[in-house]
C-alpha cells in the first residue's frame, strides 16, 4: 500500500487491501450483523407486547433480556481480551488509536508489502 506525502492512504486502496486480506471476516461480520438485527427485532416486538403480558410473561421477558445482555458482554470481553492481546503482539494501528503509552506524535506508519 502506497501512502501520500502527507501520510495518507488512499481509501480505496485500503479497502482493497482490508478486503484482501479478511480471511473468515466476512463470514463473522455477516454472523455479526444477522445477531444485531435478530436482537433489535426481539426487542422490538418485546416493548410492543410487554405491557398486555401476564405477570409471568413479563417475568420470562426480563429474564430473556438479562441473559441476552449476559451473553452479549461475554461476547465482548472476548473481543477485548483479543484485540488487546493482537495489539500487544501487532504493529500498532495506523492512526494510533490503540496506543496507550504513545501520544501521538512523530507516528510512522509502515509501508505495508503485498506479499
């Protein structure tokens, strides 16, 4: 990937790039996307209904959202804890956002190779 004088890339060349070297993403991305639209739905149709349920519906609901968010956080410290440990063995981002000891300033950003 080629970068300007000013150390900028191309968007599409990133993407390009991005694109090229997802491997399983897309797959997960899409597994992603289908879990957030099923969620949204079930919420959805949830608030449309809960007021009229039975006390026992109202019940089974709340415990149903619990365990979603549950399962949604155990879902997210994994991410965490891999993405922390992919930036600890990686170089760092281009834009630096997963630094916490560096400030900023004087990044160099690698010239990536298309091997």
């Amino acid at each position: 990937m080629e970068r300007s004088r000013f150390s900028f890339i191309d968007a599409g060349e990133l993407s390009a790039f991005v694109w090229k070297h997802m491997g399983n993403f897309p797959g997960l991305l899409a597994a992603l996307e289908d879990l957030s639209v099923a969620v949204t739905k079930g919420l959805q149709q949830m608030e449309k209904t809960y007021d009229a349920n039975s006390i026992q519906e109202q019940f089974v609901a709340r415990f149903l959202v619990r365990e979603t968010v549950f399962q949604l956080s155990k879902l997210t410290a994994a991410l965490d804890a891999s993405q922390k440990r992919l930036q600890e063995e990686g170089i760092p981002l281009i834009d630096g956002s997963d630094s916490s000891e560096d400030d900023g300033q004087d990044r160099i950003i690698p010239k990536w190779s298309e091997s």
